[in-house]
C-alpha cells in the first residue's frame, strides 16, 4: 500500500506547477467556444492549492484539488474592472468563470489540458504555455 500511497502523492502534483492559456470555453449553453482573438486567458497552477490566471479582463483565483483525474475548482474571487473591448469581453469572463464551477475531471495529453464537468461536457480546454 506504500507504493500506492507514493503513486497518488505523484498523481496529485501532476498539474502544480503548469501554466495554460484557454483555447475553448462552454458558454453554458451545450456549446464550446473559442476564445475572442483579441483576449488571453490563463491558468496557473501553483503548489499550495490554487488555481489563478487572467479571466479576458480581471485576473481571478480560486482553490484546486486535484487527485488521479478529478479536479475540484472553488468558488474564484475575480477583481472588479470593467473592460469594453472587444465588446463581448465581460459575457466571455462570466462564461469561463461559470465553466470554471462545473470542472469534474482533468485529463492532459502532450501539451493539452481538457477540463470536463461530471457528464464528461467539456468546460474548458486548454493549451500548455511555457513551462514555469
């Protein structure tokens, strides 16, 4: 049972450490969306449990558990500016940090990341950036 033991320990640090930019988002309404061409979002994750990133305008942070393929995301506490550019920047913020809430599962392959709800929807994917 050690061995099993050391096996989670590695699982659960697989994505500490990673950094992303979002290629995809479900805009909650059974469809995923690329990302508006003029906007960035990121996710890092850092060894001590959190997830943050640029959300397209605000910068956000949220808590993480990750185990084997099952990622927990808490609530994320977002910062309060307003952006109008491209104009639907702020409906593509609310969609991802939404998205962000259902996350079940994580799967990565070769420099992908496919965040995915407890149906196995895809709620967010993403493309690693670079290595922190």
């Amino acid at each position: 049972s050690d061995a099993l033991l050391a096996n989670l320990q590695r699982q659960d640090q697989a994505l500490a450490g990673t950094a992303w930019q979002v290629t995809g988002i479900n805009n909650g309404r059974e469809a995923v969306v690329g990302v508006l061409s003029s906007t960035t979002l990121t996710m890092k994750f850092s060894a001590d449990g959190k997830i943050s990133g640029s959300a397209g305008c605000n910068n956000y942070v949220a808590n993480y558990t990750f185990t084997a393929a099952t990622l927990e995301i808490g609530p994320a506490a977002v910062t309060r500016k307003m952006c109008s550019n491209p104009a639907t920047v702020m409906e593509q913020e609310q969609q991802f940090i939404k998205a962000l809430e259902t996350v079940a599962t994580a799967q990565q392959e070769a420099g992908r990341l496919e965040l995915r709800t407890k149906s196995g929807a895809l709620a967010v994917s993403l493309v690693q950036a670079g290595a922190q």
